[in-house]
C-alpha cells in the first residue's frame, strides 16, 4: 500500500473513500501486509477470524463494497489503537467524530481521526481502555438482511471481539444491491499487519 496517493480526479471521488485505493492484490492471505479482505460475505451471519501479532500501528475494521462507490462514501469503522508500552490501548468507531466537512480521501478522514481522538484521551472523559496480548484472537461478526420490496441487502458489522471479549460495534450499515460484493476489511495505518495464519471466514 502506498503512503502517498495523487489527488484523486473528479470520476474517483468515491473511489478515494475506500481504504483499497491503490493497492497492490495477492491471490492468496500474505502474513504480513498493509491491509486483508476477506472473500465477498453471503450468508445471513458471516463470523471471520484472525490471529495478530501485538500490532504496532493502529488497525481499521470496516465493511467495503466490492464495486467503487460512484461518489463520497461515508465509511464507517473501528479503530483498534497502537497499544502503549504497557499493552493497554482503545477502541473507537469513526462514526463517533464529527467531522466539520467530507475528507477527499480515506487517509484523510483517519488523519483527522487520530487528531480527535488524541484530544479525546486528554478530555474530562477519556474512553475506557484494556489491554492487548503478545498474540491476539480477533473476532468480527456481521449480520446480513434482505429487502424483498426494495430487493437489496443491508449489512451491518455488529461487533469486534479481541480475545474472547467484545470490544466494539456495532458499524452504521451498508446497503447495496444484492449482487453488489460486501466484504471486511482490516487496514493497517502507515504499517504492517502480522497474521499468525490465514484468517478464517464462516
């Protein structure tokens, strides 16, 4: 994944929302990269699994459609921190920023992120903490629901769980056409993920 991308032209304005703007794709899990997909979700409940390394970045959880969005796509997602030097570290949604206008890209709305949410760790009521392992058990589980009378599905990432514990969500949903691919995206920031194996999905 590249740190720098060039100003997204007019007809990739959507495209510049989604965390996999100019990545480079493997046709199979690598155990160490910037960011992991997972195949296209297509059951009613999806339950996917990955074993990390103690990441040294900060680490974004999201639902992506396959297709680029044709415009400004307000993307939600969790955030795990970069864990302190005591293990301790945090998660929060980016729905929970207000931001003051849209981002042109994604870089740019995490950017803005980690500047609120270092203001957040030093407010009157900074977030609840706990704490990371050398080796860690991630759990993301995503419900799916069908329209009839509109024929789409409606997708929501209802929560994260780190070692047996849940830690966050539920995600604002998405909604697309039924053949429109929706899968779960785990990026890492100006970093590395380091997977112990091939993340499972069922």
């Amino acid at each position: 994944m590249p740190n720098q991308l060039p100003e997204p032209a007019e007809h990739e304005r959507g495209l510049a929302t989604m965390p996999y703007r100019g990545a480079s794709w493997h046709h199979t899990h690598q155990l160490h990269a910037a960011m992991h997909i997972s195949p296209s979700l297509t059951t009613a409940k999806a339950h996917f699994r990955a074993k990390i390394f103690r990441p040294s970045v900060d680490v974004f959880f999201s639902l992506v459609p396959g297709r680029s969005p044709s415009h400004h796509m307000h993307l939600d997602s969790l955030a795990l921190m970069s864990p302190e030097w005591n293990d301790h570290t945090y998660v929060q949604k980016l729905s929970n920023m207000e931001a003051a206008q849209h981002p042109k890209c994604w870089r740019q709305r995490i950017s803005e992120f980690l500047d609120w949410f270092k203001k957040l760790l030093h407010g009157e009521q900074p977030p609840d903490h706990f704490f990371m392992r050398d080796e860690n058990l991630l759990e993301v589980k995503v419900d799916s629901s069908y329209n009839e009378e509109s024929d789409c599905k409606t997708l929501t990432l209802t929560e994260l769980r780190i070692n047996g514990k849940k830690r966050g969500g539920p995600l604002e949903p998405i909604t697309v056409g039924i053949d429109v691919p929706v899968m779960i995206c785990l990026f890492a920031f100006d970093g590395q993920l380091k997977l112990l194996s091939s993340p499972t999905l069922t």
